[in-house]
C-alpha cells in the first residue's frame, strides 16, 4: 500500500459528460502528480502541483483542469469527454517540489467513455 | 511523447533466468529510476540510481547507467513468478518538453516469468 488513495477506481460514462477523479496523496506530501496511461500513449503527465500551487504542467488538454486543496488532496476535472478520453488516470505524491526521490502511486482511476 | 524507451517490449523467461531490461533516453538528467507495473495496478518504485552513479544494487536488482550513451539497464536476478509485471524506466529530463519536476516514462518492458 502506497499511501495514495485514489477514488473512484472504476468509472463509466458517456462521451460529453464531465467527471471528477479525486486523489488523496501520502500523509506529509505535499506534491502530487496526475499521470495519464493508455495504451497508445503509453503513461503522460499531465500536471503537477505542490502545496496548492501549480508546479509543471504537462501534455494536459484544455479540457481538463485540476487542482489541490488546503488539505492537499487533489481533484482532477475532465469535461467534454470523448471516447479517446478513456484510460487509467494516476495520482501519485511526493514531499518536494523537485523530483529528487521516488514518486508514491495510487491504484489508479480506470475511466471508460462510452 | 516518450523519453525513456525499453527494450525489450516483451520478455518471456524460465523461473531462475535472469532478466535484463534496457532504457534509453534522450536528454540530460538528474537521476533515473524503475517502477514496476502490476496489470491494471499502480506503479512500485523499484530503485533510483543518480546521475553521478554508475551502478545501484537492491535485493535481486541490479542497475547500471551510462550516461555517455545515456542508457540503463534493469537486472532482475534469479526471477519468479511473482516478477510477471511490466517495467518502466523513468527520467526527471532536464529541459525536456520544457518543464520540470516531473517524470518522464518510457512504454515499459512486459516480462513474464514461466514457473
């Protein structure tokens, strides 16, 4: 067990339709990560913030935001979805900004588009 | 795109074989790691070698980096069953995509180990 928890684990839904994935990280970390794994893709990054700020941004579409919260769990929004949408979506955490140690993943958010 | 890549893509061995995994990258970086990648599971952060390190031992892994050639490689020694996974290599790429404090990953090596 890694400490992330990422909830849902498995989600449905039709193209066009908005979902929330949200990521609770590691007690003491205050940097999270998404990542996004698809076949074709391989695993992106898509964005990176650290104690509520946004630190690095990756290959994030514009219809997809995020952001972290004073407790510093994460939420990851997608809206507009599209088949091509369809993945499993990783949180992982951190304690520093900088990429100096090991990243801590959660299970992942398995997300189906219809 | 991709930073790191793998190779093999696939390996198939015997339980007891050892298993070597390669990763190449393409720019400058800081350290280099592997994660290890149950089907459907999250990743497991295996081992970090730094880019001052020309080789790094954990249990039965073995890791070397060239950083001339930038390239690594994972060796996983005396395998089980239980190593079936897929195995990335990962990099912090200084300067790539022009963003940092991220990992970059490859598309990982799927070794599956015969009992």
């Amino acid at each position: 067990d890694s400490g992330v928890t990422q909830t849902p684990k498995h989600l449905i839904t039709a193209t066009g339709q908005r979902v929330t994935l949200r990521c609770s990280p590691r007690s003491g970390d205050l940097s999270v990560y998404w990542y996004q794994q698809s076949l074709d893709q391989g695993l992106q990054f898509l964005i990176q913030y650290y104690n509520g700020e946004e630190r690095a941004k990756g290959n994030i579409l514009e219809r997809f935001s995020a952001q972290q919260f004073p407790d510093l769990h994460s939420e990851l929004n997608l809206s507009s979805l599209e088949l091509g949408d369809s993945a499993l979506y990783f949180c992982a955490s951190s304690v520093e900004p900088f990429l100096t140690g090991e990243l801590f993943f959660g299970e992942g958010s398995r997300l189906t588009v219809l | 795109s991709q930073q790191g890549e793998e190779d093999p893509q696939a390996l198939s061995i015997q339980e007891g074989e050892n298993a070597t995994m390669n990763c190449s990258y393409k720019t400058s970086i800081n350290n280099l790691q592997w994660y290890r990648q149950n089907s459907g599971r999250g990743l497991v952060h295996l081992i970090l070698i730094r880019s001052n390190e020309r080789e790094k031992h954990s249990g039965r892994l073995r890791v070397t980096l060239d950083t001339s050639k930038k390239s690594s490689s994972l060796l996983i020694t005396a395998s089980r069953a239980a190593d079936t996974a897929s195995y990335f290599c990962a990099t912090d790429a200084l300067g790539y995509g022009g963003s940092q404090g991220n990992l970059i990953f490859g598309k990982g090596t799927k070794l599956s180990v015969k009992p």
